[in-house]
C-alpha cells in the first residue's frame, strides 16, 4: 500500500524519480494489465446494492465493509452529498442495472464541514464565473446523512427508495455509526 510519506511529489506534481504522478499511475495500470484476467461479470452489482460515499481518500470503502469487486456500485463525491448528478447515477443504477438497496456513507472530519457556500464567491472573484454547483458545505454531518437519504426517498426517479440507510464513518477508528433519519 502506497502511503503519502512513501511518494514523494514536487509541488507540481513530479515524482522526485522523474515523471508525473500521472505516470506512476499508467506504468502501475500496466503492471496490473499484464496479469488482468476478464473476471466475467457484467455491469450488474452482485449484492444489488448502490454505495455513495465521500471522495476523500482515508475511506477504503471496499475493504471497511468487506466488498469485493463486482459487489456493488460506488458514486463518490465531496461530501458523499447527494446531488443531481447522484440521483442521476442512482437512478441508472436501479432502472437499468438492476441496484435495489442504498447505503450512503459520510465520515468524520470532512472537509466540507470546514468550508462555506462563500466558496463559490471566491471562485467567482478568481476567475470570472460563478460555479452552476453548489458547494452543500455543511456543519452537522448526522443532519447532512439525513438530508441525503431524505432526498434518495423523495426522488421520483428511484424505483426503489424502501432500503435506503445512512452512515457516518469514523476515520480515527474505522467504524460505521448508523444514523436514524427521523
């Protein structure tokens, strides 16, 4: 496993050795290429299950709730808010892919938790244009899981919005804490 103090990176992104980060990358693809096989499996998620889940690179989402490849579909955001974009992958997801279960997991120590919606502002005042995103900063990561999974339930879109939990993980100890939307 690759650690942060094991690849050291100019603050251009290069590889003390030489090359890119980016180059790391595609020669470890080639590596991984030169003993893939074709597992046989196809885009349908084996436990039928849909995990959205925070971007941030602490969560082995795979490995905390002993998933393997082909279990599930993982949509990954800042925050693990769910947004358009997420209720469009979701909604794949069910109607075409055949998901049936939702488990949304946010975690502790978020960075969106340490930023505001001005955010948006600043950018603005950057470069010269407002974002159409919003940021979804929030203060209380239980209250933002229940937003969420009151917006999975509410959605016209989603077949299936009976099984939908959420989750806030704890990055210290690795733990799921289960949150009640109510």
């Amino acid at each position: 496993m690759t650690t942060p103090s094991s690849v050291s990176t100019d603050p251009h992104g290069a590889i003390s050795n030489g090359g890119t980060v980016t180059d790391r990358l595609v020669q470890a693809n080639e590596r991984y290429a030169s003993a893939f096989t074709d597992p046989g499996m196809d885009a349908r998620p084996v436990l039928r299950v849909a995990v959205v889940a925070c971007m941030d690179a602490r969560l082995d989402l795979h490995a905390a709730l002993g998933l393997e490849l082909g279990d599930c579909h993982t949509i990954r955001n800042a925050g693990g808010v769910v947004t358009d974009d997420v209720i469009r992958s979701l909604t794949i997801s069910q109607r075409k892919l055949g998901t049936r279960s939702i488990v949304l997991i946010h975690h502790t120590g978020c960075g969106l938790e340490a930023i505001t919606e001005d955010f948006r502002t600043e950018l603005e005042m950057e470069v010269g244009q407002r974002p159409a995103w919003a940021v979804e900063a929030f203060r209380d990561v239980d209250q933002d899981v229940r937003q969420s999974m009151q917006r999975v339930r509410t959605s016209p879109f989603l077949l299936h919005a009976d099984d939908v939990r959420g989750f806030v993980f704890d990055v210290k100890t690795g733990l799921l804490r289960e949150i009640d939307p109510s």
